[in-house]
C-alpha cells in the first residue's frame, strides 16, 4: 500500500468519526429541544477531542509512512549493493575462465612442441641406426647425401647440438659440394652459437663465404658473424658485417635485421 492510499483511508476514517460525532449532537438537539448550555459545551468539548484524536493519527501514519519509506529505501539499496557485487563476481568468474582457457591453450601448445622434439629425436636416432652410427669410418656405411642431412638436422632442431655439429662435419668430408653444403656449414656456425662458442661460431660463418661465395646462406652467415662479435663486446667489427649485409643484400630478410642492429 503506497503512502497516499494509507493517508486517505485515515482520512476517510476519522472523517467518519466526524461526521457520526456531529450527527450524534444534532440527534440530541432535535430530540431534546434546546439542549442546556452546558451540553453544547460537552459536545465542543468531544468534538476537539475527536479533532486532536484526528490530528494525533495523521501524525502517527506520516511516521509509520516515513519508517516504511525508509526501509523501503534501505531495501532498494540493499538489493542494487547485491545486485552490484553479483555483476562483479560474474565478470571475475569470466575473468577466471577466460585465464583458464589461455592456460589450457598453452599447456596443449607446450605439448605439441614436446611431441614434435620427440618426433625429432626418433627420426634422427631412427637415421643414425640405419647408416650404422650415420657415418662411421666403414664407407659403405654412410647414408646417401640426403638422409644424411636429414639426420643432422633432426640432431640440430632436437637441441642436440654437439650431435649436430658432428653430424654435419661429417657430411661435408664425404659431401662437400651437393646443393645444401653451405647450409650444412652455416648450421655447424649456428651449433657453436647455440652452445656459447662465438669464436668457433665465426671461424664457421666464414668457411660458408669462403668456400660456397654464392650460396644462399651468406647473407645469414655475415649477419650472424656481427651477431657473434657483438655478443663479444666487438662493437666496431660488429657493425661492419651488418653494414656488409645492408650493402650487399639490401632487399633480403638479414638487411632488414641488420638495419635494426645498426639503428639500437
């Protein structure tokens, strides 16, 4: 029941109080005639307290009304505060589940690339195994040209780089000129320069200059030459191979790389 409707029904009440309150002294007054004075001033006197009574109820409903519209107002904030904290425990359960998902998308990536490096190391023992130690000092022994490189590779994208390195010098004794020596010798670089070795990675890095001149390596090996002398505090010598690269290769992916390092 809202306010106004609780006014109007006192309202209505009282008045009938009222109205049977004047209705009773006109009853009198014709019944009895003149009615003594001191009658009418009972019946005034009934009549003010029936006013008061009035006055006092109406006081009485607005406070009843006040304390409604309080806990009204009380309820209404109580229920927005409510509403308010299950909005932000939604939206931090989403938070939640999308972090979830994230961490699931990694731990399957994770996975696969575990899987892929097991996949790696099999094919390259499996490689190893059927040249007999991939190449030994019995010739007939030494795999063809291509599963021979294949196994090296398999040793170097498994992170077994010592193996690699091995497996790569190897090849280039027995085949020293197929399509991909220089590659085989830009990968022995890479292996010294994973595993810490600058100086033996740059000796490396020339030998793919120096014996395959327009192999497709050398813009790589004269980039990852600077790469070596920076990581030996040779600034100077650094800079000038990747000067060599932007001057000689100026469209290729190592120019690129090599106008970074030049521009840090």
């Amino acid at each position: 029941m809202t306010k106004t409707h609780r006014k109007q029904r006192a309202a209505s009440a009282l008045g009938r109080y009222t109205v049977a309150g004047a209705l009773t002294a006109l009853l009198a007054t014709g019944a009895f005639g003149c009615a003594p004075s001191g009658y009418y001033r009972s019946s005034q006197s009934s009549l003010d307290s029936l006013l008061t009574s009035q006055a006092e109820l109406l006081r009485r409903v607005n406070r009843l009304d006040a304390k409604v519209e309080t806990t009204q107002e009380s309820i209404r904030a109580t229920r927005a505060s409510s509403e308010s904290q299950m909005s932000d425990l939604s939206n931090r359960i989403d938070v939640i589940e999308g972090k979830l998902d994230e961490s699931g998308e990694r731990f399957r990536a994770v996975s696969m690339k575990i899987d892929n490096v097991k996949e790696r190391l099999t094919r390259a023992d499996s490689l190893r195994m059927a040249g007999g130690g991939l190449m030994g000092a019995d010739s007939t022994a030494i795999l063809d040209p291509e599963a021979a490189y294949q196994a090296a590779y398999a040793d170097l994208a498994a992170g077994r780089y010592d193996l690699a390195h091995q497996a790569f010098s190897e090849y280039l004794r027995h085949y020293p000129n197929t399509e991909v020596s220089d590659n085989a010798q830009y990968w022995i670089g890479e292996c010294l320069y994973a595993t810490g070795d600058f100086n033996g990675a740059i000796a490396a890095y020339a030998l793919v200059s120096e014996n395959y001149p327009k192999g497709d390596k050398v813009p790589a090996a004269l980039l990852k030459t600077g790469y070596a002398l920076a990581r030996l505090n040779r600034s100077d010598e650094a800079r000038k191979f990747f000067e060599t690269v932007t001057e000689r290769y100026p469209k290729s992916a190592e120019a690129k790389l090599a106008r970074e390092r030049l521009g840090s």
